[in-house]
C-alpha cells in the first residue's frame, strides 16, 4: 500500500473479512470510531458482544513495537491496575497470521490489527478534586509495573527522539515556509536547548514504561474508576510525564490540581518532585513533535480535513511565538518550579 494513503482500501468489507480471518464472527455492525493514528472500528459480532479492533497505520510501529504496547497491557492486567488488554487472535483463513504469545497482533492483506473487548466511560471529571486523586493513584499503580522492567523496543520520551527528531525532519521537508523557515528553526533550537538543560539539572532521573499521551481524552471513567483502552503512545520516560496533560487553568488551580494528584500517587509510591522542573520542557517538546506529526500525515486525506489551518504562514508565526513563550517560561528561576509561574 502507498504510504501516502495506507487506509485506501480498508474497505468496511475488508475490516469485517479480517475480523473473520482472525477468528471473529461478526454480524456485520460496523461503526468507525475517532483516531487520526490507526484506523479503529466498533464491530458487532455473532453473540451480541462488541469488540474495538484497531488497524494500525504502516511503518510508525514495529512488530516488536506493537507487541510490547501489548505485552504491558497484559502485565497491568495481571497487576490488577484497569486496562483493556488486546485478545489472542487465530489465523482461521488463508491469508492471515498471528504473532506474540498470547498472539495478539493479526496480520490480513497487508494490515496489522488488534481487537479487544468493547469497554465503555466518560470522560474524567477533572473540575472534582477527588477524581484527581483517583487518577493519582491510578497513575501510581500503573508507574509501579511500567518500573518492574524497560521497555526494549519502544521509544523513550527525551529531547533527541522527541524533540530534535521532530525539528531536523522539518528542516529537511519543505514544510516550513520560506518566511518562517530561519526564524522558526532558530527559535525551536533555542527552546530545545533548554529542555536539555532542565534535563541535565536532574541528576539519576528514573525513566520508566508510562502511558504517554496522558490526557483527559485518554481516558475512561466508569462507576468502578479510571481505566485506559489503549497504550499506543506507550514509551519510557519521566513520570511527570503522565502527570502535566491533566492539569489546566492558571497557577493556583494547576496547584490545587496537582496537590490532589499526587496525594493520590504519593499514598501507593514515591514522587520524584523535580521532575516538576520538567513539566514545561515536556510541553515544549510536545509543541515541535505535533507540528512534525502534522507534516508528515499531511498526505494522509483524513489530516487536510481536520487541520485545515496547518501548514500556514499564520500557523507557523502562531508556533513561533509559542515556542519564545516556552523559552521564557523555562528561564524562570530555578528556586520555583517554571510552570507555577505567572
């Protein structure tokens, strides 16, 4: 498949083939559910159940990749920490395979798909203090399998593989425009550089497997709690790291906001509270690894769609007076931590 347009022909038939190749009887109920990344279906099956199955978009993860984000799924489960793990699979037609153990990545006419059982919930009610020091301990429980072993395939968050990355593959595409080119590159050099530093200040930082795009949309909240469907953004990296996403509003309710956190973290594990000197350069890092995110699917006709206002003069004059925001953020003192500041 072209790499340009690597869903062109997952037709809903061929969604629903490949469920039935890979042991699944489905009764034909179909519904495409949210994600820009993968391709990600609702499918009714024979029984009256429901699986999520998700095809994963060509050449972002590897096999091995994939079947670690599977294997920790497993191991949360295991733990008895929330989550939905991804179900064992079985070539039951020509033309599909499976790999992992238990096997849980399926392989049909050039795609690669996970299913798991359908598991509903609503978003978090982050305006509720005890909600937070809900997800702060289960935050915890979660960082508590992610340090028991790495991560030997996946990525980890730091500002080579997330940030300079990002900037030198925008460098080398023609995606900046001329006007902003020098200006932007100089811009994102400077604030890149000062993530290295805050990162350099903590001496023995403990990197551990996280969930990594920890964001209130990441997130389900059913009656029993807190629970995550998916783990594709899993890597390795700072704690914090699945902290700074659920905080918002001005300095005094990013406290108050945090405080509950971690009274939540803090009562099943220890926090590292340096790492609140990280929570701005990991904001930072995030601003130029979207804008590279952006460019590369731009080919992708679902990313024209809904980002209409990417690739412009404007977009870019925007990123650039967002990045010397964060530059002046991180060059705060150092005695308060860069984020509590007004």
């Amino acid at each position: 498949m072209h790499a340009d347009t690597p869903y062109a022909d997952l037709t809903p038939d061929l969604v629903l083939d490949a469920l039935e190749a890979l042991g699944q009887r489905v009764d034909g109920r179909l519904l495409q559910l949210n994600s820009y990344e993968n391709r990600v279906f609702q499918i009714g099956l024979d029984s009256g159940h429901f699986v999520v199955a998700k095809f994963y978009r060509p050449g972002r993860w590897s096999d091995a990749q994939i079947l670690e984000e599977h294997a920790f799924a497993h191991e949360l489960v295991a733990a008895e920490v929330p989550a939905v793990p991804p179900m064992a699979l079985h070539a039951e037609l020509e033309g599909a395979s499976v790999q992992g153990d238990p096997p849980t990545l399926g392989f049909f006419k050039g795609h690669r798909v996970a299913v798991s059982h359908r598991r509903g919930g609503r978003s978090p009610e982050l305006e509720d203090l005890g909600v937070l020091t809900w997800l702060g301990r289960f935050l915890a429980r979660l960082h508590q399998v992610g340090a028991q072993r790495p991560f030997t395939h996946r990525p980890t968050m730091g500002v080579d593989q997330t940030g300079r990355q990002a900037r030198q593959w925008l460098a080398d595409s023609d995606s900046l425009p001329i006007e902003q080119r020098t200006l932007w590159l100089a811009v994102a050099d400077q604030a890149l550089d000062l993530c290295q530093q805050a990162f350099d200040r903590i001496d023995g930082l403990r990197l551990r497997r996280l969930h990594g795009d920890c964001h209130p949309g990441n997130i389900l909240w059913t009656p029993d709690g807190p629970h995550f469907v998916d783990l594709d953004d899993a890597c390795m990296g700072p704690a914090v790291q699945d902290f700074w996403m659920l905080l918002s509003g001005d300095p005094r309710d990013r406290q108050v906001q945090l405080n509950a956190l971690l009274e939540g973290y803090e009562s099943f594990t220890e926090f590292d509270w340096r790492e609140l000197k990280l929570v701005e350069p990991l904001r930072t890092l995030r601003i130029i690894h979207h804008s590279a995110w952006l460019a590369r699917r731009w080919h992708d006709p679902a990313f024209p769609a809904a980002f209409p206002w990417f690739g412009s003069a404007m977009y870019w004059q925007q990123q650039i007076d967002l990045l010397r925001q964060q530059i002046d953020v991180m060059q705060t003192p150092d005695d308060q931590p860069a984020w509590m500041v007004d």
